[in-house]
C-alpha cells in the first residue's frame, strides 16, 4: 500500500509494478489450464478479464489512484528529468529503468491511466527549457533551438515511454498524439512567455497607450519607438 508521499512511494513503485506483473503472470499459467471454450465470455480471454478485475480493484477508489499516479509522475521525474550525467553505465540505467516500467505498464494494461502523468513530466520539462533558454534573453532567436531539442532529447525519451511496438518507437512517430501533443506544447510555452514579456513592456511604456492630449503628429512620433522595442525583446 502506497502512501501520501509520492517521492517515497516513487521507490517503491518499480517493486511494486513488478510484483503485480509476477502476479498476473502466475494467473496467466493458471488461465492456460482452462479450454477456451469453457471462458465465459468466450470473446474475452479470461487473462483479459483478470487483468480488468485487478484494475478495477487497485483503482476503484479516486484517492488511491491519485496517490499512485503522484508516485508514478515522482518517478518518471528522477528518470527524465534528475537523471542527466553523462556518464554511459548511468545512462544504460536510465533507459532500463524506462523501458521496464513501460513494459510493466502495459502488460497490466495501465497505460491509460499512466499516460496523463507522463505527458506532464514531458510538458514541465519543456516550460522549464523555454523559461530557462529564453527569459529575458532578447538578441538571440530561440525557437529553433527548442525545437531541435524536442526533436533530438524530449521525443526519445517520449518514445520510450509510449511506444506500441516491440523495437520501442511507434510505426508512424510524427502522426502519433503525444508527439503533436510535444510540439505543439513548444510552441505555446514559448508564445506564451513572449506574450508575457510584452506585457511587461506595456507596463514598462503605459504613456505609450494612454489617450494622447497632443497633436496626432507627437503621438506618431513615439510610435516606432514602441514598436521597436515590441520588436527587438519579442522576435
């Protein structure tokens, strides 16, 4: 039984995953012993049946299930995002540990429960990036190189976690939800700190946009200096 602290339930939770999987596995032999036939409903093997129990068991109450997907996030956060040395053996560790938990996830066939937890971990590393590359930094363009970034780091490790197929990348990569999802996320974290940031020249320039007393031509003539400035902190 897991606890309230997620970071605590975090370590244990490969353990446990695993646990489960050895579970069902020994039910599975046991299901080898029943003729098809006999499986009611016959459509639905009774592995699948025992599968959804199991779930349904662990997961019936909301608060357990958001106390499991706290530890699940805890997790994948010190997998993706605590773990960056270089070091190869470290690495190797990192991308075991991934690939197990995705293959214990969807042997139970969680991964629809797992998956909103996940995507959250990916999409706070992008606003981490996106703040930390580009805040207040208004001579260099960026964008390109959070792109690059999502392409080259964020989506193999998304890849990792969310394939479908044995060799762990999905057939179609670029058409598949969670990479739209991604990409789409880099855009609108970026957009939305640069929307920000200009409201803060506003701020910085209200005279700027107040009703003007004076003639037409004064007023035209601070224009360009707003725009300007617009220009230069924003593109």
């Amino acid at each position: 039984k897991l606890s309230h602290d997620a970071t605590e339930n975090a370590t244990h939770l490969p353990h446990a995953l695993a646990y489960a999987v050895e579970t069902i596995r020994q039910l599975e032999e046991i299901t080898q012993c029943v003729p098809r036939s006999q499986q009611h409903p016959p459509s639905r093997s009774l592995l699948s049946l025992l599968k959804a129990h199991f779930r349904a068991i662990l997961f019936h109450d909301a608060r357990q299930t958001q106390v499991f997907c706290d530890a699940l996030e805890a997790l994948c956060t010190s997998i993706f995002v605590e773990c960056t040395t270089t070091d190869p053996h470290a690495a190797t560790a990192k991308q075991e540990a991934a690939v197990t938990l995705r293959r214990h996830l969807h042997y139970l066939e969680w991964m629809h429960i797992a998956k909103p937890c996940i995507l959250a971990v990916f999409l706070r590393q992008i606003d981490h990036r996106v703040a930390t590359v580009c805040r207040a930094n208004f001579v260099d363009s960026f964008f390109d190189d959070i792109e690059a970034w999502v392409d080259s780091t964020l989506l193999q490790d998304a890849h990792t976690m969310f394939a479908t197929n044995l060799h762990g990348h999905d057939s179609s990569q670029h058409n598949v939800e969670y990479v739209i999802t991604l990409k789409q996320h880099a855009v609108r974290a970026f957009g939305t700190l640069r929307g920000r940031e200009l409201f803060d020249i506003v701020r910085d320039f209200p005279d700027r946009y107040q009703p003007s007393k004076s003639p037409a031509s004064s007023s035209s003539c601070m224009a360009p200096n707003l725009t300007h400035t617009c220009y230069f902190r924003c593109m």
